[in-house]
C-alpha cells in the first residue's frame, strides 16, 4: 500500500470513528500533519493521542462493580488474559470456568476501551481472542449469545487487508495488535490470549 493510500484510509477511519469532527479536511490535515498516526510496514493505525481527537472519540460510561478476577473496562466487568494462550475454544472454556465468555465487543466505545487498556497495559503488542466467530454458518458472524456482529468500520480492520477475509478456513476472531487492534479472522486453533466477559 503506497503512502497515499494509508493515509487515504487513516482519513476514512478517522472521518468514520470521529463524526462529529468539524469537518473532514480538518481530520485530513491532522492525520497528513502527523501526531494522530503511525505507519510501519505493516500497518496504518490511528491513534487518538491529541486530547481534541480523543475527546470527540466516545460518549462516557457509567462504571460497574466487578467481582474477581473481573475489573471494570469500559462499564463492563472484563479479564484481559495475558498469562495464558490457547485456542479460540481454550480460551472460552477458561472464560466460561470463571463464570463468563470471551468478550462480546458491540461497540465503539467499549472497544476504544479496550485498546485503550492494552495500550497502557504491559503487554501492548498482543493480540487476543475476542467471542466472534462464524463456525456454524460461513460468513455469518455472531458473538456467543447468538447476536450478530458489527461488520466492516469501526471494527474490522479495512486498511491493512478487508476484514474478514479467511473464507472457510479462519471463523475466529482476535483484536489484531499488528493493525491497533483492529478485529481480523484467524484460525480457530491458533494461539493467543484471551479476553473474558464476567456474566
């Protein structure tokens, strides 16, 4: 991808993620300037650093009371496993032992919550299983409980390749550290850590 075209995409994920923005050119010049991204080989990933950007990135959530091993992300009672790696199926059988499931990610805001944890976390150049999966029925995307998943913007990564893009054989899904966590479908027997959902 040429760095035209990154920055092309940072400005459509930006323009997406951030709609009451004053205007698009004004997301164009920030992310052309620089300050509000990043671009490796890799990647072209948008980071909310500038406090005006952030400050127009999600509504506020009201903070809940968790139970161990559970702490409080984004007004959900969440573990971000970062001890143990498993499969998809590993990993939601830990989550279910601790009365939960892998994470059910709905929306914006308790993603940026979650990417916002693992930023400032230990660990930030992990991927993690997330409960989407589209096992029973190709192409057809549901969380554990059965409800659809959020396809394409703001939640699947469009920049670095078109997620989902593993046909038949990848019906898992992860927040991909290699594109700012972004979802990306995966192999259901890869390896990586886990985030659980208290129930």
């Amino acid at each position: 991808m040429l760095m035209s075209d990154r920055i092309e995409c940072l400005v459509s994920v930006a323009e997406y993620r951030f709609p009451d923005v004053a205007s698009p050119s004004q997301l164009h010049n920030a992310v052309y300037q620089g300050g509000f991204y990043q671009v490796s080989s890799s990647t072209a990933c948008v980071f909310a650093e500038h406090s005006w950007l952030r400050s127009h990135s999600v509504r506020p959530v009201k903070a809940v009371a968790c139970n161990s091993p559970y702490i409080e992300i984004g007004g959900r009672c969440l573990m971000v496993d970062s001890v143990t790696k498993g499969t998809w199926a590993d990993m939601r059988g830990i989550c279910q032992l601790l009365n939960g499931d892998l994470v059910k990610i709905d929306s914006l805001e308790i993603m940026s919550a979650i990417v916002e944890y693992i930023k400032n976390s230990d660990f930030p150049d992990s991927s993690f299983w997330v409960g989407a999966n589209d096992e029973g029925n190709e192409g057809a995307w549901t969380w554990p409980d059965g409800t659809p998943v959020i396809m394409g913007f703001p939640l699947w990564d469009q920049c670095t390749s078109q997620q989902p893009d593993g046909d038949q054989n990848q019906n898992c899904a992860i927040m991909a550290a290699e594109s700012c966590f972004f979802l990306h479908d995966v192999l259901c027997d890869s390896q990586y850590y886990g985030i659980c959902e208290g129930q």
